[in-house]
C-alpha cells in the first residue's frame, strides 16, 4: 500500500470526524434521532470524502515538491539557505520583543509575520549572494607565504570544478579521448534526463538512431571506467521544461558551470543565456596542424577531387588536401608543398601541387 493510499484513508478518517462534528453542531443535539442522523452521516460523508480527495496535497505532494527541490539544489546553496534561514530568525527574535509590547492583537500576530518575513529574506539573500559571501570568507582564510605572497588563490579566481555534458558529446565521444590526456581537472556531470535521453535513442526502431545511442551508452561507460576525472550521473533536474537543452541550460545556470557540446543550437542558446560552453568541434579545430604555404609534407592520395585532375588526400587530423594535377597519383604516397590554406566554417582546406 503506497503512502498516497494510507494518507488518503487517513484524511477520510479525519475529515469524516470533523464532519460528524459540524452535522451535531448543524442539528443542534448530540443525539442520534432521525433528523440528527441525516445532518450528521451527511456532513460526514461529505467530510470524508473531502479529506479523501485533498490529503495528498496535504501530506505527499508537499513532502515530494520538497525532497525533489531539496534533491537538485547544490551543497552551497542548501548551507547558504541554512545559515540565511538561521540569521533570519536571529533578528525576528530580537525583532520580537518590542513587538510584544504592542496592543492585542498586534503583539500575538506580528512576532509570527515577522518570524516568516526574516527568515525568507535571510533565505533569498543568502542563496543569491553565496558566492560573493563565500568568497570573502575564503580570501579572509586563506594562508600566506613566507615571501609574503598568498599561497593560495582565492576561489574567486579559480576554474570552475564542474562540467555538465550533453547527449551529442557523449554520443560523438571525442570528450573521452580529452579526459583522458588530462587536459580536463573537473569533474563531469551527467544529469539523470540526458542519460534517459540516450537510452530513448538507443530503443529507437530506427537503426542509425539506435546505434547512435549504444554508441552514447559505450561511450559513458568507458569515461566512467577509465576517465581520470570523476564522471558523475545526477539526480538533478529542472521543473517547467521537457526539453533536454533546455534543462541543461537552465540547469548549468543554477551550477554556474559550462557546458560541454557539439551541437550549434545548444551553443547558441546557452550562449545568449550567458552559460559558457565550451565546443568540441571548436576544440578539434584548434588543435589541427598548422601548416604555411610554401611547406612540404607527405601525402596518400586517396580519391578523385570535384575539378579535373584534382586529387584529394588528409591529414590525420581530418584535415582535407586537395592536390592539383594529383588524380595521376591515385592510392599513392607523394609528396606536395602547400599553396594556399583556407579556413571554411566547415573546417581547414588545405591545396597544395605534386613535388615530382
């Protein structure tokens, strides 16, 4: 029997007595006559079936609003509540004692208001300003060399310690092979509704999508395996959005960290909503060998080029070479010297003409 359940027989109960309660005072007598009786099981039922009805949102839907608002705040913004919730009251306390001496019904009524009003306030404040507070506390701590420098930067100044992925980085899988030469300290976040995104995928009836997110699936269990940095699935989620991206935008404001990607919309969104993202493909891109005009490298020609006599080879990077005059090359290693580089919003082209 679930809790729902077992709470609304309890609010039939309740509600039920109260009912029985208004029908004797309806009636007029506690007695049970004829007339009595009808007011009283009336009123009763009616009672019961009131309480019935509205209990959960009396007992468990309160209670599941509250563990689930609980379950995706932070360690920082939980502690900065509390400590707002208890300065708060602090000063309603101190508050309350010349309210006291105010005329009835004031003195009974305002100490409460202001109870409530305070502790909100130190609440909103608190969570709000947590970092700029926390931060402050930080550099007052912090140690100091003996030279005289600071020995340690303050938080303010460091990196953010969190990255949240998204479901085409995870899916495109380069992110592993970053992890691991430890050009990432953080730890990455994978939030409960991107992984059930990319079990949607890997149960779609189309084959490309399907092997898409096994791919996703294969893909997360190597960087929890084998990733340097901790990679962490979350409970974490966003109300009044169904969106994946969405959520995640939302969600990388509430952490105040960026988002890890592939996907042009995602990159623009967040990036009008001032989360920082950090792009894979822009990554790739800048990390391509450099290469002047003028230079010689080694080349397999591997297919014919769009214009007469082209030949088209790549790096190891993906970069494309298109050779003139280096179809007569065909499935052979050659070398050419670089005439003219191109950068394309597609990526690096690369023309160059045979040596020989």
């Amino acid at each position: 029997m679930t809790a729902e359940i077992i709470f609304r027989i309890l609010g039939f109960i309740v509600f039920g007595l109260i009912g029985w309660q208004a029908g004797t005072i309806w009636a007029g007598t506690s007695e049970l006559t004829a007339v009595s009786l009808r007011y009283i099981l009336t009123l009763a039922l009616v009672g019961g079936l009131l309480g019935a009805l509205v209990s959960p949102w009396l007992t468990t839907r309160p209670a599941a609003w509250l563990r689930r608002t609980i379950r995706e705040l932070t360690a920082p913004q939980l502690l900065a509540g509390t400590v707002g919730l208890l300065i708060g009251l602090v000063v309603a306390a101190l508050a309350a004692l010349p309210l006291s001496y105010l005329p009835s019904p004031f003195r009974s009524i305002l100490p409460t208001v202001v109870a409530i009003l305070f502790g909100y306030i130190g609440i909103v404040a608190m969570v709000l300003r947590q970092r700029d507070i926390f931060a402050l506390f930080r550099r007052r701590s912090e140690t100091i060399a003996p030279d005289g420098e600071p020995a340690a930067a303050s938080a303010a100044g460091k990196q953010e310690d969190v990255l949240l992925l998204d479901t085409s980085v995870i899916i495109d899988g380069r992110i592993a092979d970053v992890a691991a030469t430890g050009f990432i300290n953080a730890s990455l976040l994978i939030p409960r509704f991107v992984l059930a995104e990319l079990q949607y995928i890997a149960d779609s009836p189309d084959s490309l999508r399907r092997n898409r997110g096994r791919r996703g699936l294969e893909m997360l269990n190597q960087m929890q395996q084998q990733a340097p940095v901790p990679v962490r699935i979350v409970d974490m989620d966003v109300e009044g959005t169904r969106q994946v991206d969405a959520k995640l935008v939302q969600l990388a404001r509430q952490l105040k960290c960026p988002i890890v990607t592939n996907d042009y919309n995602l990159n623009r969104v967040a990036g009008l909503q001032g989360v920082k993202v950090l792009n894979v493909n822009e990554l790739s891109n800048a990390v391509k060998s450099v290469v002047l005009p003028g230079e010689a490298m080694a080349i397999r020609v591997i297919q014919e080029g769009k214009e007469v006599g082209q030949g088209i080879g790549y790096l190891d990077d993906g970069t494309m070479v298109v050779i003139e005059n280096g179809r007569r090359y065909m499935d052979s290693d050659i070398e050419v010297t670089v005439t003219k580089v191109l950068q394309t919003n597609a990526g690096r082209m690369i023309f160059a003409t045979p040596n020989r």
